[in-house]
C-alpha cells in the first residue's frame, strides 16, 4: 500500500509531529510505502490565485475552477500544484495529520486541499461522493486538539467532533470519493502527562496497525437520488 501522510504544524517538536513521525515509522514496519508532505517545512503556499496556472483558458475572468481543468489537461498548473497532485493520484490511502485551529484545519492545510484537490480530477459535475474522482482509495484523519474527551460527547459542550470536521469528513474528503475512516483523536495534548503522551503515541501505532478492520463512515451515495439530485423514494 502507497500512504500519503500530509502534515501540518509549524514545530517539529510538536505532539503533532510525534505523531507524524509514529505514522511513518508504523506504516513502513508493515512493508508500506510512505511519502510525507509537511507543508509547514516545504513553505507550501496555501494561496489559491491566478498564478497556479502559467496560461489561462481565459485570460480575462479566472474561474479557479476551470482553470484547474485546463491547466491539468495541458500541463501549465503550477509545478507545486502538479507535484502533490501526483502524490495524491499515486497513493492508497490519504494521512491528514494536523491540530485543530478553531474547529478547523490550519489554514496551510485548507490551502492544500484547495489548490491540489483539482477539479475534473478530483470531483467534478456530479463526480462525487461514491461517484468522486479519489473513489478507491482510504483517508484517514489524524488530529490533536487542547480540549477534553467530554468536551466533544453527543451532549457536550461543543457537541460530537465529527459533526465541527464535517467540512473535511464528508465536503471534502468524502465528497471526493475517499472512503473516510473514524478520525484518530489525540485529546487535551497540552495539558496531559509524558505518560498519557506516550500511551497516546501507542494507541495510534496500533490503530495504524489494524487499519484493514477499519470500516468507512457512511456518507451519502448517489444511487440514492435520481438524476435532480432529490432523493429516490423508498420502493422505486
């Protein structure tokens, strides 16, 4: 298996990046392929703008969209663009490794996703969901955050983690066709003990571990609604 593990926190030092480093050394002791992109290290540029693209379908209006087709098919989107869509396209399963920032992912990750999840590649019309063009392949999403485990219940205070990651769990990730694994949770980093980091540290490596027992989450599929997108009626 090819695992592309995209990370992103500004401090190598960080629990976040521990985990990261977890991640690599897991996959490869079970014979897989690791790329990593660590877009804090590599100076990513989170800017999704006209300069993606050296010649433009249409060079008096940018949509971003269609320009991310057109630079695609005639190989004039940027070389980073081009490089980590590569990355992508090759891999089996998809590693978001990152720290929650105000219920939502750095803004470098955020500008990953916007610039190499190209349109016509990765989605597309009514390319999505079970129909996406990244059908076939797994993501797993790997986050750390201050907040405590109760924090986050079905009656907690902010309500259930995976209802705030619904942008990225399903908008984005599901949306493109990844079948999207339970997201791996490293809860209250900041204030817990070396202990509690390290036992943290061990239930990830044993969840990468057994990562083929894993089931996806559900999402909606498109053979449940006709060609208007309204849902078929239970029967017909």
């Amino acid at each position: 298996m090819k695992v592309l593990v995209v990370h992103a926190h500004p401090e190598p030092q960080s629990f976040s990046s521990a985990l990261k480093n977890v991640a690599v050394d897991a996959f490869h002791e079970v014979g897989h392929e690791v790329e990593v992109s660590d877009l804090y290290a590599m100076g990513f540029n989170p800017v999704a703008s006209t300069a993606d693209f050296s010649r433009r379908a249409n060079p008096d209006y940018c949509v971003y969209a269609l320009e991310q087709r057109n630079g695609v098919a005639t190989g004039t989107i940027s070389a980073d663009i081009q490089q980590e869509l590569g990355k992508l396209m090759q891999c089996d399963l998809l590693v978001l490794n990152f720290p929650l920032f105000w219920f939502s992912t750095p803004a470098i990750l955020k500008g990953w996703i916007d610039r190499v999840l190209v349109s016509g590649t990765a989605y597309g019309g009514t390319r999505f969901y079970d129909r996406g063009g990244l059908r076939g392949k797994r993501a797993l999403v790997s986050v750390t955050l201050g907040g405590q485990k109760h924090m986050f219940g079905s009656d907690g205070i902010h309500g259930p983690l995976e209802s705030m990651l619904k942008h990225l769990l399903q908008g984005t990730l599901a949306y493109t066709g990844l079948d999207v694994l339970s997201p791996f949770v490293a809860w209250h980093v900041p204030y817990v003990k070396h202990d509690d980091r390290v036992a943290m540290l061990k239930a990830w490596r044993q969840r990468i571990a057994s990562l083929e027992d894993d089931a996806p989450l559900s999402f909606p599929s498109l053979n449940d609604f006709d060609q208007q997108l309204y849902p078929l009626k239970s029967g017909t």
